[in-house]
C-alpha cells in the first residue's frame, strides 16, 4: 500500500466552481504537507505548504490538515481553466530520515 | 540563481548501456532527492541524501545507484539500462526537514 494516497481523476468541474483534492497518509509522524501543481510535460511546482491542523488561506487556494485521521486536502476556488492539471500531494516524516513521499496525484480538469 | 539544474534533458540508451544523470543546485540546500515518474503516475523516490555524505534508498532503488560528491551534486546512475527504466527522472532539493522540495527540469530517458 502506498504511504500516501490521492484519487487519481480526472476531477472536472465547471469554470468558476470549488475543486476539491484530497489526500491520505499512513505515517503518523508525518510532519510537513505540500500541494504541488505539475502541467504536462513540465516539473512539479509549489502551490501550498501546511504543518498544522486546520485551514491554510493562500489566494483561491486553502489547504486543510486534520493530523488525528491522517487527511490533507486542497480547496481550488472560483476554478480557472488554468489550473487544469496534476495536483501532487507531498507528506515529509521525520521518522523516516528526511524522505518526502508523493501521492500518485489528481488531475484536474477545469471545463469553460 | 540557476536553482536546480539536471543534465542531460533527454537521452536515449541501449539496454544494457550505462549511464549517471546529474543535478546540481545553487540554494544551499541539505538534502537532495531523485524521482522517477511513469506516464499518468505521481513521483517515486528512488534515493535520497539527507545530507552532504549521507545516502538513503527509497521506494524505487534497485537498478540504480548515486553518489553526493558535495554539497550540491547528486548524481544518478543506471549501471546496465533497461526498458523499464524508461521514465522521466526528477531531481529536488530542499534546504531542511520541513520545507518544501524545489524541483528540476526533469530528464526523459528511454531505453530501446
């Protein structure tokens, strides 16, 4: 079983919709969470970063921890077609000597 | 700043042939990172150093092995390639245990 898990998709939602990507992790010493974004063909790119329980606002994105059932999710308002692509969840542990495990990512698709 | 910088970019082998990819980074950043993505999957770590003479395997490691030279290599070598190494390689780096990962232009590699 991977360590972190993500729907793969394809999620479609109407331009001008909430996206919303979750996430699941195994380790629970898991301390550090990163949502990145990669569109085809290029390198992941950092959208959020979050190492507390609750709710991180950045512009149209906010992402969500809940430590205690081991859940990371990202909220995408008012979605632009831009933002069609693979959302990668990240889960860093320091049990496990610095390793920074990826989920297989969502692909997300932003319809006009 | 060059941030992250892999070479070469794209690179076709024999099976059977070797070869080491390299990455460097300018961010004087501690731990360094190799992935590999397959078309439609998420990033698999293959090896990892968490520090300047410190090298760990990951989810992926057999068939390859790497070397920190210094602080800002990491390289990557396939001793006797084959197909199913075809993929695109990634390299990352980030500065501590808790920070986001900054990512390279990534190396397609397919083996025939």
């Amino acid at each position: 079983q991977k360590e972190v898990e993500q729907n793969s998709g394809p999620l479609s939602v109407p331009e001008g919709a909430i996206a919303s990507l979750n996430c699941t992790y195994s380790d629970r010493g898991s301390q550090s969470f990163f949502w990145y974004r990669q569109y085809s063909g290029k390198s992941p790119e950092l959208i959020m970063s979050i190492y507390s329980n609750g709710d991180k606002e950045d512009g149209r994105f906010t992402a969500q921890l809940n430590k205690a059932s081991q859940y990371v999710s990202l909220l995408i308002r008012d979605s632009q077609p831009s933002d069609s692509a693979t959302y990668l969840c990240a889960v860093g542990s320091n049990n496990a000597g610095n390793m920074l495990t990826f989920g297989g990512g969502t692909r997300l698709m932003v319809k006009p | 700043n060059a941030g992250v910088t892999q070479t070469p970019k794209f690179q076709v082998l024999k099976t059977g042939q070797s070869m080491t990819l390299q990455c460097a980074q300018d961010m004087n950043h501690n731990s360094m990172y190799w992935y590999r993505q397959d078309p439609g999957m998420g990033l698999r770590l293959i090896y990892y150093s968490a520090s300047e003479g410190t090298t760990d395997k990951g989810e992926v490691p057999n068939g390859y092995n790497v070397s920190r030279l210094n602080k800002r290599e990491f390289s990557l070598r396939l001793e006797s390639a084959a197909p199913s190494q075809t993929s695109v390689y990634f390299c990352a780096s980030r500065k501590t245990v808790n920070t986001e990962a900054f990512f390279g232009q990534g190396t397609r590699l397919t083996v025939v």
